[in-house]
C-alpha cells in the first residue's frame, strides 16, 4: 500500500505496484467467481477478470442480456448459468444485478451463501439500507466490496485501452480472516487504476449524492437552466447547444480531466477566466444548500426508499422510458443530435 496526499490530506491507495496482478491471480487461484447479472457492471468486471486468467462463470436469467452474454463468449452449461446454478458453483458470489434485482432475487440467491464463501457488491445500497432492502448476509461469509468509479462500459473500454478505472473498496464483514486480501487481489483483477479505502455507508451515501447532484441530476439541471435562458433571450438552438454542451464536453472537459480546473482556466481566455473567477463563487452559494439538502435526503436513506418504491413498481421500466424520450425529444438535447452529425469525425 503506498500513501499518497489527496489536496494536503495523507490518504492510503493500493496499485497493481503494491498488489500484483500476480498476486491476486495467487489469492484468487481456488475461487470460482460467479457474476450475477449481466446489464451495467456484469460484462466489464466478467470480462477483465477472464481476460486477466480468472476463473469466472456468469449468471443470468434468458433474454436479451442472456444472449449478449453468449455473443460476448460464456458458454451455457460450461461458464453461463441460471442465476441460482452460479450461485451455487461460485466461491465468490458477485451482485451485479441492479438495487432492484437484488432484493427481489435475494430470498433465492441467500440460500447459496454457504461458510466460506464471499458475498462481493459492487454497490453499498443493499448492505447498507438494510432494513429497507431486507438484504442481512449470513454471520459465516465475508461481505466485500470493489465500487468502480464510472460505469461498467467505461471499466472494460480502459482495460482494453491498457488503462485502469479508479475504484474504492471496503470490507463489511470478515468472516475468514482473507475477506481485504480477497477484495484487493478482486480489485486489481478488473483492472483497477487505484483502489481506495471506504466503507459500505459511505460508498452507498457518496454515490446516490454524487449520481443526483454533479454526475447527473445536477449538470443535467444546470444545462437545461443555461440553454433556456439563451433560447429565451433569442440566441438560435445551435448557439445555444455549442455555448452549454458541446464546448463544455468537446474541449473544455479533456482540458479539466486531464491536468485539473485551474489548468483549464490557464488555457483559455483572460476574459473567460475573470468571468469564470467571478462566477464561480456566486453558483456555488446558491448550490451548495441544495447540495446538502440532497446528502441528507440520501443520509437518512429517503433516496434510497424512493429508489425501491419506483423501482418495484410493475410499470417502471414503461414509465422509465418515457421519461428518458421527453429527455431525448427536447429541444435541447434534439439540437445536440444534429450537432454531433455535424462534427468532423461523422462527415
């Protein structure tokens, strides 16, 4: 483990440096890992651990996840399974099904989580709502966690680009004594770019925070807010798309991505970096009290409540994507289809 210091704090990090590839393939030698669930995390995670020499089933119930699962090469009978079967035959039993999935295949799945074995999320909702979620593992196994930071496509696309995804690990139960040694060797087994220590409360509270406010929820808001007003006040739905989305994730984004926002600012303009100086303050005063309104509202696990209850319903995914066509049909987001025709790369 090396110390690495995070903006003045000392935090502890684990690369493949530290942790071997090697070495984990030597923790992991005996464990058969089960995947369940093949929709967002399932593929990338399945594939990296089987590109990097682990034995890796996978489970998942037939359909259309179940037949990309075959065109992505699991084999039904050999290393893809029912849900139940993985289960079984899995040392280390990963819940990569959605929050959703898990709680209504968690009365099956439990029964399967025999002495020994790990209970692997990639996600600390269930564990940590518990009493919302009825999910409350066996006191015998250990439960673990490797949470990639950024979805289960981007992990894979850097793994084949010879880069790693950053992700926090955590450890809820140690039931074998090997429960952190096998969540690290896990960790670097999918290709982790670093791995940083958490718990499952605050991975669970960090990530419905951060996927409401700056990921999502919020910079979708501050999008809209900014291509209204623009519109409002008679700029054309080109010039106001390419003023608030496609300079933002076209040319300003890599520049802040890659060497951090002050850089950025370095490289543009003297009159953009006064009124971005000036600005900045002023949006994040009148942000931040939203800001903690939505960790409380995730804290006291209302969020997550909310979460279950709309995602239970038998109509959620109908209603699900009729939200997402208005999203796509708005004017907005419908001048940014034929921008991205038009940029170079399309022509």
């Amino acid at each position: 483990m090396a110390e690495m210091n995070f903006g003045g704090v000392v935090e502890t990090v684990v690369t493949s440096k530290e942790f071997s590839l090697d070495k984990a393939r030597e923790v992991l030698k005996d464990e058969t890992i089960a995947v369940l669930g093949y929709g967002i995390q399932g593929p990338g995670q399945a594939c990296n651990l089987r590109d990097n020499g682990f034995n890796v089933i996978v489970g998942q119930r037939e359909g259309k996840t179940y037949d990309k699962a075959i065109a992505d090469g699991w084999v039904p009978g050999k290393t893809l399974f029912s849900l139940e079967e993985a289960a079984e035959r899995g040392t280390i039993v990963c819940m990569l099904l959605s929050d959703a999935g898990q709680i209504s295949v968690w009365p099956q799945i439990k029964k399967y989580l025999t002495k020994g074995k790990a209970l692997y999320y990639s996600h600390g909702f269930a564990i940590n709502w518990s009493e919302r979620t009825g999910v409350v593992p066996p006191d015998d196994i250990d439960v673990i966690m490797v949470a990639p930071k950024g979805s289960g496509t981007s992990l894979r696309t850097m793994f084949c680009e010879g880069r790693g995804l950053n992700c926090s690990y955590a450890v809820y139960q140690d039931a074998t004594g090997r429960a952190e040694e096998r969540t690290l060797a896990f960790g670097i087994g999918i290709g982790a770019g670093y791995l940083f220590k958490t718990t499952f409360e605050r991975e669970a509270t960090s990530d419905l925070t951060g996927e409401r406010g700056s990921l999502m929820g919020a910079i979708e808001g501050l999008l809209e807010a900014q291509y209204q007003v623009l519109r409002e006040h008679g700029h054309s739905p080109s010039e106001a798309f390419n003023e608030t989305v496609e300079e933002l994730t076209q040319s300003l984004g890599p520049l802040f991505g890659a060497k951090g926002m002050d850089w950025m600012y370095a490289n543009c303009s003297t009159t953009a970096q006064r009124g971005a100086l000036d600005w900045a303050p002023r949006f994040r005063d009148a942000i931040k009290p939203v800001m903690e309104w939505l960790y409380l509202s995730v804290k006291s696990g209302n969020e997550a409540q909310i979460s279950i209850d709309s995602n239970s319903k038998p109509d959620y995914r109908e209603k699900l994507n009729e939200e997402l066509r208005q999203m796509r049909e708005s004017e907005m987001w419908q001048a940014g289809a034929t921008v991205r025709k038009l940029r170079p790369e399309n022509n």
